[in-house]
DNA sequence: TCCGAGCGTCACATAAGTGTCATGCACCAC
DNA sequence: GTGGTGCATGACACTTATGTGACGCTCGGA
C-alpha cells in the first residue's frame, strides 16, 4: 500500500516535477491546480498526506488549510506547506496555520521527500517504516526479516535486496538489467543470468511451506512480483 | 517503440551520462557531438524529441534550433535545451528560439526526464504512457499486460509489441512491411507473411473467450485495429 | 586455520515462442 | 460461374529463454 499523497500547486513544472519525483520514491500521486481542485480531491479519497502550495490561485493555501482542519476526516492528516522565499512569515514558522510543517522553495526533493516520511511516520508509521507488504509476505526492514503467513523466511542479502527492491512496486515487470541495477549496483559486472538464479533462489525460500509462488516471469522482459494469471 | 531521443551535446562526460540515465529510463539514445552532425542524424531518422545543447561548436544550438523548426518533418519535434547558468538570457527563457523548454546546468537527472516525459506526453502521448486503450482492450506496458473485458489475455512478446504497436494508432492501416519494421526491427530478415501468422496469433489470443475479432484484414493492404465494418 | 553461508557461473533440461510451409477458403475481376 | 491472388490456419521443426542443481570461490567468524 502506497502513501497517497495529494499535490496542490500550481505551477505545472514544479508539479510534474514534484509528481515524478514522489512516484519515484514509491507514493502514489494525485495533483490539483489550485485550492478549490485541492479541496475537491481531498473529498473524493482522504489522502494520506497533502502538499499544499501557500500562494494558490481562487483559494488560498492557509484557507485550504483552514478548511481541511474543520472536516473530521482530515483533521489529523499531515499537511506539509510549500512557501517562496520571503513568504515565511511568522505565522508560517510558528504552524499555527494548521500546517505541520513547510519546505521554501527552492529546495532538494531529497530534503522534501525526508520531510514527508517523517511526517507520515509520526501519523501512519506502517506507511514508510521499514516495512513493506505484499499479499501474506511481510518484509521488514529495520529486523531485516521476511515473514510469509507468519512464517519465518530465511534469505541470503542478494535475495533480501531483491525482493525489497521488488516489492516496492508489485505488478510492475523489470528487466534483468533494471534488477541488476537496483539489487547489484549500477557498476557491477555480474553476468545477467545471475539474476535468474537469484530469483530462483528467491522463489524457493518463498515457495517453502507449500506457498504459492509469487513471482512472475515475464518471458523476454523480466521478473515481476504478482500473481501469475 | 521507445521513444527515440536525440542527444546533441559536446561534452563528452555529460553526453554519456545523460546516454547512460535515458536508457535506463526506456528511451533510445543517439548522440551528436556538435550541431553539424545533429542535423545529419536529424536526417537520418527523425527523433522524437531533441536534447540541444545551447552552446555548440560549429553550428550553435539556436541555429540548430531555427533549421529544424524550418524543416517540416522536425517542425514540431519537440526540442529541449541544455544551457548553463548564465546563459539563461531572456531569450532562452522566453523560449523564441523555438525551443519547447529548456533547463539549466548543472541539473538533477530526474528533473530532466520529468520534463522530456512531459514535452512527449504533450506531443505524443501513445509513446510515454503506461497504457493503452482500446474499446475493452487494454494494454499495460509496466506490467505487461494485456486484459480484454478484465480477462487476462496471454500473448507472446512479439504479439505483444505488435498490439502495443497497433493500439497507437487504432483504425490505422499498417501494410505488412512498415509493421516488420516496427515490430521486429528495421534490419530483419524475415517472411513478410511470418507478419500474417502472428497477426493470426494475436487474433486467436484476443478472440478468447467468445470475444468479436478487433483486427481488420484490408485486402492487399494490410491490417488495422479496428471494426470491421 | 577451518567452516559454513552466500555468491556467481556453468551445463543441461525444459518450456515457450518463432518462422515456414502446405492447404483450403474468400474475394475480386471478368 | 471461373480463375487467380491474397489470406487464414494448423502443423512442425527449430530457436531462444528460463529453471535448476552442482561446483568452486570468497570472506568473516569461531
């Protein structure tokens, strides 16, 4: 399960770029224009956490802001407030806008995207603590363990940074050299059917216990984690 | 299948990174170390999409810029240019150098593929995006795919990149050559009525489960997405 | 130093997909 | 109708891609 995070910005390259980004490191992304789209999406699914631009076209981003604190099913979601330089006023250090906290732009999306984790781990920590679930399979990153049904799973580290890699984006094929990349390094030179041989591995530790396997071939494209149908 | 990009830089270093990253990214990369050459490759096969550095030996990005822009076949290429801060003058910024976008130097890699995928999704939204539809077909490049009516329908890889290729253009008549081409390759030695088998395959493929033939055979012509009429 | 866990390769078995062909039907022009 | 060309399709021999057990090597800990 994804964090959904909402975007309400709008200026449209910063928003493209905020949206990429964001998937990149694993949150689903929904974006609105402006405070009133904003407002509008928030309705249709509560996301798990909202980035909300101070200066919006028609509402404001302390308004939404406000707005979103009155309804109840947003009350405690995390809103995390983009401001230019200059806009950082004090009523923006202070949060008492209702924001819980606030980035000025320009700023590293590695600064943002650290912002937004520790945000949410103080409201859904199972969103981004070290753990990751797919199906029964439960990967836990801090203990380092896997668990399928409550099982116990032993894997070697190759196999471990494998099926972490995979499980961040379950359905979604990789190629070999994409896996080699991610598991491997991206200066490794290891032959490519090596990968092969560690999913193997991987499927077999998975499988023990008369599991199902949950890894699917993709012939002539790579290895997904999915059901195989 | 790939969108095809072409990078025109004389930097060798940042040439190879940016070779290096856009292909990880899924785009095919051919290099051009100055304006000159850009131009030829330009002639060669058309891009896609053009990464232009501003400033070039021999012929300067703007120039390259202005005769593309006055060649039909790359009038509304997509054109992004690289320049390094200072260059930025009002005239790149506006963009009347008939550039789509640009970006300054030094850049973040993600920044420069949020906005390449951007520029194609502008132009040409069948080459980037994740899916495609048609009727009660749909096609999913990241998982790969392919379901009619939620069933899931099994197809080999190259029937796969044959109906990936055809659902980019629904209704469109494809003879069987431009189809080898763009399904196995430009430089393949193959039957061309091998083309007739594997449309035959996809047909069979999609056709299960008592589903209407979505493929149109035109007589002498070639073969379609579409109603039959 | 010895030992076992992991790793990367290889070789071989198996499965899946591919290209050709032969055959028969469909369609079109007379 | 009729002849001829184009197309659909099942069979099949052949390639290629993948699964897997075995093996030797490395490395860290006892």
């Amino acid at each position: 399960m994804k964090p959904f995070v909402l975007v309400v910005e709008d200026e449209e390259a910063l928003a493209t770029l905020l949206d990429y980004n964001l998937d990149k490191e694993g949150f689903r992304v929904e974006r609105a224009a402006d405070g009133e789209e904003g407002l509008l999406k928030v309705e249709e699914e509560t996301p798990d956490l909202i980035l909300l631009d101070w200066m919006l076209p028609k509402v404001s981003g302390v308004e939404v802001c406000r707005q979103l604190r009155a309804r109840p099913e947003t009350r405690r979601t995390p809103i995390l407030m983009l401001t230019a330089r200059g806009e950082e006023s004090d009523k923006v250090r202070g949060l008492d806008t209702g924001a819980d906290d606030y980035v000025v732009k320009p700023f590293a999306m590695s600064e943002l995207t650290a912002r937004i984790r520790a945000l949410l781990r103080r409201t859904r920590p199972e969103l981004v603590d070290e753990r990751l679930e797919y199906a029964d399979i439960i990967l836990d990153r801090g203990s380092r363990r896997v668990t399928r049904s409550g099982r116990n799973v032993h894997l070697g580290p190759t196999e471990f940074r494998l099926l972490d890699f995979l499980m961040q984006r379950p359905g979604r094929v990789f190629s070999r050299e994409r896996l080699m990349d991610a598991v491997w390094g991206p200066n490794t030179y290891v032959e490519l059917r090596t990968v092969d041989v560690h999913v193997g591995r991987l499927r077999k530790a998975l499988r023990d216990g008369g599991h199902e396997d949950p890894i699917r071939t993709v012939r002539s494209a790579g290895y997904s984690l999915d059901q195989q149908a």
